[in-house]
C-alpha cells in the first residue's frame, strides 16, 4: 500500500522450513525481491520433538512410564505436544494430559522450559535473516518493514528475538501469519486478472540458485548468478577442448556447488558444425535468458561457422521451494569437500596442459631434447594413470618436477590432442568446451 520506498523482510517459519525473503518497493508498487534465503529442516516440528522428548523423559521419572515404547501412546502424546505448543504463544503454561486404559499421565509445561528447550534453534532461525541480508547486500538498519508467516511465528520468544536482532524494530502484525502467503498469492493472481480492478504494480522476481554449464575438469562455470533479478540475461565466450573438434556438448546445471555433478542436471544439447581447428581457437558464444516467469533458454552460437543451437527449460525442471534450500544447505554443509575437490580438478588440469605442452615441444626441438620431452610427458601420464587420487598438493609437486627435470619449455602454450571429450573446458579460465 505504500507509495515510499520500502525495505521489507518477509519471515515465514511454518511447520517444517524457515524462508526469509528481501524485497523492494517504491512508488509504482513494484515488488522488488533482492535476495532468499531459509533453512529447510527448521520449523515447528522440531520444536514439537525437542516438547516430546521432554515429556517421554519427565512421564518416565514421574510414572515408570515409557511412551516411546507405545507407538499409539507416543502419538497421542504428539498430538497433545503440539496443542501445548500453540497455546503457549498466548497463555504462560499449558497442561500435557493422556488418559489410556483408566490412567492418566499430565504434566504442566511453562512458557520458559518451551522456550529453554527450544533456545538454540529459536536463534538458528535467525541464520537466514542474516544470510538475505548479506546476499541483498544491505544492513539490518535499511529494513523498514518486517513480516511474519507461518504459524510458527507466533511465537513470543522468536518474535522477541527477531525484534531484538532489528534494534526493536516492532514486527507488523495486521496480517494474520497463516494466511499472510494466500493473502499475497490473492492479491497478485488479482492483479494479473482482467477481470479484476485491483492495484497491483508487479512483482521483479529473482534466480534462487545459480545456473551454468559443465567445462573440462567437470567444473561448474556460473553463467547466471543466484539472485540476479528477473528477467535476467548473460553471455560468455567458451572454446574447444581437443584439435579439430567440429561438436561440442552443453551440460546445463543450476546449483551452488564448485563441481557440476554435485548440482542439479537441468538438461543438454549439442553445437554442431564447429570449423576444424586447433583446440582453444574456435569462439563459441554461450547465452543464457531466464524471462519473468521463470523460463530458461540456452544458446551456442558459433562465430566462426554462424552455426546456432538452443535449449529451453520450464519451470518443471528446476530445483523449487524446499528443494532449493537443501540445495544450499548442502553447498555449505560439503564446502570444505567441494574446493578440496575442486583444487584436485585443477591440479590435474595444469598437469594435463604441461603434458601436452611437452609432446608439442617434441615436434620442433633437438633429437636430444625431444627424447626427453617425451620421456617427461609419458611419466607424467602415467603418474596420473597410477594416482587418480591424488592430492592436489602431490600433483602440484609432480608438475614442477616434470618441469625441473625437462629443458625450457616454450613460452607459449602449444595446442596439442586433449584427452578430454568434447563439451567440457580446460583450466586456463574454465572457457573451452
């Protein structure tokens, strides 16, 4: 409703995620989103198990009762659990009681042992809210607005801490957080519809997660960045991988992962008609257009032949709501395995390119140094045949003893047979496909 620039952060910890969304609005009533973020194993099931585990601990002591080891009983006292959960958003204890076979088991439960229980993942949620603000790069300051959604939200302490985390920034609470997300579907579906005469100015969407291509080495090469706003639009100049190569494969990923196998395969498609060349000399242009509603279209265009090919990839394919948080989730959680992974691909990249490097000089040196420019290519490919798991550090050490061992090496790189198939890119850059 408003006709001022605003800032607002959309909260929203339902049942079983924690999405935090960033957007902008101003005077046209454009909806802006600058960044996401969430936590998709966080909501109020968890704090509901953290109520349970309580109580089957508390009815053991209190009765000599095991609930757990009853499977009916453990749902029941599920059931009553997530009861006294919601009544403690609004009064300050809340009665546990199951009646079975003529016994009763009760237990009081205050606001603060709920609270105490559910402490540390009360500030896990706010892991997100932190993350989007990074992501729209802005200070916690810049929000003007902040929402809530999901019923989740109603709790005090988490409205007490977001509160807290805003410099007591006072949360709206004129929208009813279990219809805060129908409300907006309402009010947007309205506004697109003819029939209806609802002010409406748009919503600027933005990419969850990041979409690229596979090159040499396996690498994922980012061609759109996550959050870019919608409609979104990049290119980038890619190359061949091995002489005289006339095809090459697209491999289209999106994910934040640094290997492309690790992220989520959307699709691919083949440029045909590739001059023969060189490897590293043909250009070959590889655009990427996402549209407002979400539609990808992948072009190859090759500048030497004219030669173009496309894929387009709906909205069906893509990674969607919980799936894109597990996404993230996963890229920080395997960070440390991913740029080790990473670093190997590339060690064994500048190993390759040496060998090459090696043969090539072979053609054109002395009788005596070409023997042993062969001999020194050769060990190298065998020392990577025998080592496929090598560290990159031993690979680094193998190269320069390749190097120290071998005579000066011309400056420029020769082009010579790769190893790689087509529709991958070697290392200088990760740009040959």
């Amino acid at each position: 409703e408003s006709k001022v620039e605003e800032v607002i952060l959309v909260y929203d910890l339902g049942g079983g995620t924690c999405d935090v969304s960033v957007l902008k609005t101003g005077s046209s009533g454009v909806l802006q989103v600058l960044a996401t973020s969430g936590d998709p194993r966080l909501g109020g099931e968890d704090f509901d198990r953290r109520l349970v585990t309580h109580l089957i601990d508390s009815f053991k002591k209190k009765f000599s009762k095991d609930v757990s080891a009853e499977p009916q009983l453990l749902e029941m006292l599920r059931v009553e659990a997530e009861k006294a959960k919601r009544k403690l958003s609004t009064v300050p204890q809340a009665t546990v009681k199951l009646d079975f076979g003529g016994t009763t088991l009760a237990e009081t439960l205050t606001r603060g042992q709920f609270e105490k229980l559910n402490d540390e993942l009360f500030r896990r949620t706010l892991e997100p809210v932190q993350a989007v603000l990074k992501d729209a790069g802005l200070h916690k300051s810049e929000v003007t607005t902040v929402i809530l959604a999901g019923g989740s939200s109603r709790i005090p302490k988490v409205q007490q801490m977001l509160s807290q985390f805003f410099d007591g920034k006072e949360l709206m609470r004129r929208i009813n957080p279990d219809e805060v997300v129908a409300y907006g579907a309402a009010v947007m579906a309205a506004g697109l519809s003819s029939e209806e005469s609802v002010e409406y100015g748009g919503l600027i969407d933005v990419i969850p997660l990041s979409l690229g291509i596979q090159t040499a080495g396996g690498f994922m090469t980012t061609v759109l960045n996550r959050n870019a706003q919608l409609p979104a639009e990049n290119s980038m100049p890619f190359s061949t991988n091995k002489d005289g190569q006339e095809m090459a494969s697209i491999k289209v990923f999106q994910g934040e992962r640094r290997m492309a196998r690790n992220n989520h395969f959307l699709g691919s498609f083949q440029i045909k008609g590739i001059p023969a060349a060189p490897r590293g000399v043909p250009q070959i242009q590889v655009l990427f257009k996402v549209d407002e509603n979400g539609l990808l279209t992948v072009e190859a265009n090759s500048k030497d032949s004219g030669k173009r090919s496309e894929l387009v990839i709906k909205q069906e394919r893509f990674l969607s709501g919980e799936q894109i948080q597990e996404s993230l989730s996963e890229a920080e959680s395997f960070a440390k395995d991913d740029q080790r992974e990473f670093d190997r691909a590339e060690a064994r990249m500048a190993l390759k390119a040496l060998i090459r490097s090696l043969h090539s000089a072979a053609e054109s040196a002395s009788e005596e140094d070409a023997g042993i420019f062969q001999e020194a290519a050769s060990e190298g490919q065998d020392w990577l045949a025998a080592n496929p798991d090598a560290e990159a550090e031993e690979i680094h050490e193998k190269r320069e003893e390749l190097e120290a061992n071998a005579p000066e090496l011309p400056t420029k790189p020769a082009s010579a047979g790769s190893d790689e198939g087509g529709g991958e890119l070697d290392m200088e850059g990760h740009d040959e496909l």
